[in-house]
C-alpha cells in the first residue's frame, strides 16, 4: 500500500481538459475488446493521447446528440484501463455491475459540477460505492473493508483537520484504484498511448 494522493497531483497540473470530467475504469484480464463488447459498444478510430480522445468525446457528444459515450481504452499489464472524457458510464451501476462478471472492477468519475463517485464491484457485486469528497458514506457489500487505505491514499474524512485548504479527492481516488489493482497511471502513460477507441449509448 504505497501509492497517496501526491503520486496524482500531476494529473489536474498536467491534463486539465480531462482532469474538469472523466472517468477512469480498471477492469482485471478483459481485453479491450471484449469489455467494449460487455459495454454494448461499436469501435471507433484510434486516437494518441488524452487531448485527440477529448476531442473525439466531444465531438461525438455533439454528432450523436449527446447519446453516444466516447471511450478510449489500453492496456496496462493485467488491466484494462477505460477512460471516458466528460463520461460515467464506468460508475453507472446498471452498465457497471453486469460488466463485471468474473472480473474486478475499479471506476471513478468526477465531473464538471464537481459530482464524483468511486465504484469497487467483483463478479457483478458492488463491493464499495462513495463520494470521493465525502468519504464517510459508503455503500456495498464490503463498505469499510478499505478504510485503512482510504486513509492512507489521502481522502477526507469528517473527523479529521486537513493541513491543506484543497482536499486532494481526485488524487485520492486514483491512489485508491492503483491500491486495488495494482495499476499505476502514469504522465508518459496519458500523453503517449495510442489507445484502442469505442463508443457506447449512455443511454
């Protein structure tokens, strides 16, 4: 248990168009493929880096009057890494659950209105669903089985003063998803992937 919200602070410093809405799901030996079929999606043309998979959401957004959901996906050892700019299909449970038979499933969003969740499922059980920003309500099967390392990767909690004005929930949250599966998000990572591309209806 090593990774805290300082290891992410590069994340909003460094891709601020995708940090203001995203989601970033972490799905357990599901190649790319398969999880855009689980999804019900269809392919898209590949894009490189997080600024041609931003402007490819919106711009599907816009043709598909905002029913289709942009996804751009990579692999990253045993994981497939799934991230959906200005999207949340990844924390929707009705398409999450199902999604995650026979696999881990790790997802967090936040978006522009500063909304953000964080799912946990295993094999299409919700093991622990929170508000990054408000840590202290957790949901699922399992909801206090992380709190060690919720702590430790840096949320907020009520009971606790924080030596900063800006609690680091984002970061947090990728701490967290990289203490589940092991999977460390990187700058390189981000700016350089050629990353396998779908679409799916949000709706």
């Amino acid at each position: 248990m090593t990774a805290t919200a300082a290891d992410y602070v590069w994340f909003e410093e460094r891709f601020p168009d995708l940090a203001e809405a995203y989601c970033f799901t972490l799905v357990h030996n599901l190649p790319p493929s398969d999880l855009l079929a689980r999804l019900g999606g269809q392919t898209e043309p590949s894009q490189t880096g997080t600024a041609a998979i931003v402007d490819a959401a919106f711009d599907l957004l816009g043709r598909s009057d905002n029913a289709r959901q942009f996804i751009a996906m990579t692999t990253v050892g045993d994981w497939t890494l799934l991230i959906e700019p200005n999207g949340y299909l990844g924390v929707t449970e009705e398409k999450a659950l199902p999604a995650s038979a026979g696999t881990r499933w790790v997802s967090h969003f936040v978006n522009i209105n500063g909304v953000d969740s964080f799912l946990w499922a295993e094999d299409t059980t919700k093991r622990l669903t929170f508000e990054p920003g408000f840590p202290d309500h957790r949901w699922g099967t399992t909801p206090d089985e992380l709190l060690d390392a919720m702590h430790h990767s840096g949320f907020q909690f009520s009971d606790e003063t924080s030596d900063t004005a800006e609690h680091l929930s984002t970061e947090a949250a990728f701490a967290l998803a990289e203490h589940l599966t092991g999977a460390r998000i990187t700058p390189e990572l981000l700016r350089d992937t050629t990353f396998v591309c779908g679409s799916a209806e949000i709706r």
